[in-house]
C-alpha cells in the first residue's frame, strides 16, 4: 500500500462549522490556548490538530445568511440581529427588553404562556443538566396515560453492563418508551432516508418476534418498535395502502461491539489487555426534552421552551439553545431572562473572548479568500 507523506494523504478536506455554538464536549476546541488545554495527553492530540488547523485551512468561505430562520416570520430580522448579537457578544438593552418581554413565562403570564401553546406535547425543552431532561421527559411519558414500557438491553458481560450510555455511542442499559411518545433516533440508520442520528418521531406500535403485544416482555432481541418520522422519512412506504402511515419506519435493536483496554495492576505481569464489550440496544430515546448539548445542530420546527439556568456554564450556550427555533414567537423561556444572563455572564468568560479571536481570524481569511477568487456573492 502507497503511504502519502502530504497533509490528510493528500484528500480534500472541507470544514463546515459555527465557532460561536458549544465547543466539543470531552476534547478542546481549536481556539483553546495551550496553557488552558490539560492534560499533557489532551495537549500533544490538540497542540496537532492545531497546527494543522492553523497551517492549512486558509480558504474561508463565510455564509452570512441564516436560513434556518423563517423568512415569512414578521420578526425574522429582529431575530436574526438578536442571534448575531447574543454570538458576538453585544446584546443590546432593546434585544434583552424584546427577548423578555415576548419570551419569558415570567413576564407574559402563564394565561399566555399557555394561549401561545407552550404547554402542548408538542413542544421541545432545551435544559442544560441530563437530570433535567430525564426528568421533563418522564413527567411527559406519564400525561400519555398508556402503558409504559421498559426496553432493556442485552449486555455481553457485567462489565458491558456497568459502561455508561456514552462508551456504546448513545446506547442505554434501558429506556421507558409507550405508544404515542416522542422519540429521538441515536443512529445514523438510513441517512440517505432521513433517518440520521437527531432525527424524532413519534412511537407508533410495539412488535414482538412471536407477534403478541406483551408489555412485559423486555427482550429487545424479539422486538422492534414502528415509528413515523412524518415527512423526514423519504423512503418507500411499508404500506402503500395507507397513505397516513407512509412515514412510518421499523425501529430494530441495534449491536455495539467495542474494544475496552484493561490496564494490569502492579501484581499482574504482562502488559494491557483488550477485551470486546457488546450492548444491543434500539436506537432510540424520549425526545420532548434534551440537553442544548444535544439540540446542537438541530432544527427545531415548533415551540420550544428554554430552560438556561443562572449562568452561562459553558461558552456558546445561549447562543445554541436560541438558534434552534425557527422564529422569534417559537421561544419561550422558564425561569425568567434577567440582563446580566445574556450579556456580562457570557462575554465575562475567558472562553468567549478567545472565541471571539478566532472568528475575528477566521473573518481576515474569508476576506483573503473572496478577492484572492475575485468573489463578488457568497450563496448558502
């Protein structure tokens, strides 16, 4: 096999990306400074990629125009200049006045709150704490009042069982799930079928391998769920004859098998060992509530209501959370807005203001860019 000595073996890489939305969680972003970076593992794998970053990305395309936002939307400009200013760090005392006074709970009333359709099932919940999302998501499970199930997976060893969600890629040890709730998919299933990671729909019937309906029975070998994912699903229907289920889409369990290395205590002789973890799983999560961890890069159609907390915990949050809705009337916010949250309490961090560094570098680039390839339009 020829081995290339060039940068990425000599392939093309494109980078696409918003620096003002969360940085990557358990690794450091490229605008990180090497004294914030950690550990000397974490600063030998970034200080790399860095210097990759750094020495070869020079031709910056910058899209300008916010398509997510609805262009019909009688306040898409007002939104358009809050985002930019809530990601540059300069809201102003009229976009916090605005923000508050149509899209906190706390100023327009609960009778509102609820005549605006904020209480609807339909409504998505962005928290900041996994705690909160499993709790909002429980509390919505219930007010279905139908039977719950609870899917358990099937773990290769006890080992495999005491592994979080995160080391099998989403993959729960269990998930409560009942006909008529929201779902979000944790794989990339059929993409070219709109069925990606992110994608949610609503659970429709649950099918065991003999064909009876137990809601005791808690295999996932011997079942699969029926979900419609609506219009994102762009496949061949399943039934063709019922053209309300076209979107509906059989959920199967899914089988990780990873490698976990096991490092020998001092007493044992030999060196670190490697040995196979296997979850099988469905794909699948409750999806009324999630993380704005887990919102980011997703397109929210509908209402959603924010929960941001009392700080800006980590750089780029309120930012993610507001830019998932589509228009200004679709946010509503819990726990009231005060000025200081989105103004000192975001640009105060050290974060932030390195970020800012970056986009302002990334911004030169782009400007290189356009009359270096005497660009006159930048579509998106």
């Amino acid at each position: 096999m020829k081995v290339s000595s060039l940068p990425f073996g000599g392939l093309i890489v494109v980078l696409v990306g918003d620096l003002a939305q969360l940085p990557p969680v358990g690794a450091v972003p490229v605008w990180c400074e090497r004294d914030k970076v950690g550990s000397k593992k974490k600063d030998e794998k970034t200080m790399r990629g860095r210097t990759l970053w750094f020495k070869h990305f020079k031709t910056i395309i910058e899209l300008k125009q916010n398509v997510r936002i609805k262009a019909d939307d009688v306040n898409a400009v007002a939104f358009n200049h809050f985002l930019e200013n809530l990601a540059n760090g300069t809201i102003t005392t009229r976009n916090w006045e605005h923000v508050r006074d149509t899209c906190s709970r706390d100023t327009i009333g609960d009778v509102e709150w609820s005549r605006r359709g904020f209480n609807k099932p339909s409504t998505t919940y962005l928290f900041t704490t996994n705690r909160d999302v499993l709790k909002k998501n429980h509390e919505q499970l219930k007010t279905l009042q139908k039977p719950i199930f609870k899917a358990m997976a099937y773990n290769s060893t006890k080992t495999a069982k005491a592994q979080r969600a995160d080391f099998f890629q989403g993959l729960p040890n269990h998930v409560y799930l009942s006909e008529s709730s929201k779902v979000l998919l944790t794989s990339n299933l059929k993409p070219e079928l709109g069925l990606a990671n992110g994608s949610t729909g609503i659970v429709k019937a649950f099918v065991w391998e003999d064909g009876t309906t137990n809601e005791d029975l808690a295999d996932v070998r011997k079942m699969f769920v029926w979900v419609d994912f609506g219009d994102q699903y762009v496949g061949e229907s399943f039934f063709p004859a019922k053209p309300e289920r076209s979107g509906w889409f059989p959920i199967f369990p899914i089988q990780l098998n990873l490698p976990q290395k096991k490092q020998l205590s001092s007493t044992e002789s030999g060196s670190r060992t490697t040995t196979m973890l296997s979850r099988m799983m469905l794909p699948l999560k409750l999806a009324w509530s999630w993380t704005v961890h887990k919102s980011q890069g997703q397109t929210i159609e509908g209402l959603v209501v924010l929960s941001l907390g009392d700080d800006e915990n980590t750089s780029g949050l309120s930012y993610t959370a507001f830019s998932r809705a589509q228009r200004f009337g679709n946010v509503g916010v819990n726990g009231g807005i005060p000025k200081n949250r989105i103004t000192t309490k975001i640009t105060r961090k050290d974060t932030f203001q390195r970020r800012l560094t970056a986009d302002s570098q990334l911004s030169k680039n782009a400007e290189e860019t356009t009359r270096t390839l005497n660009l006159t339009t930048t579509n998106t």
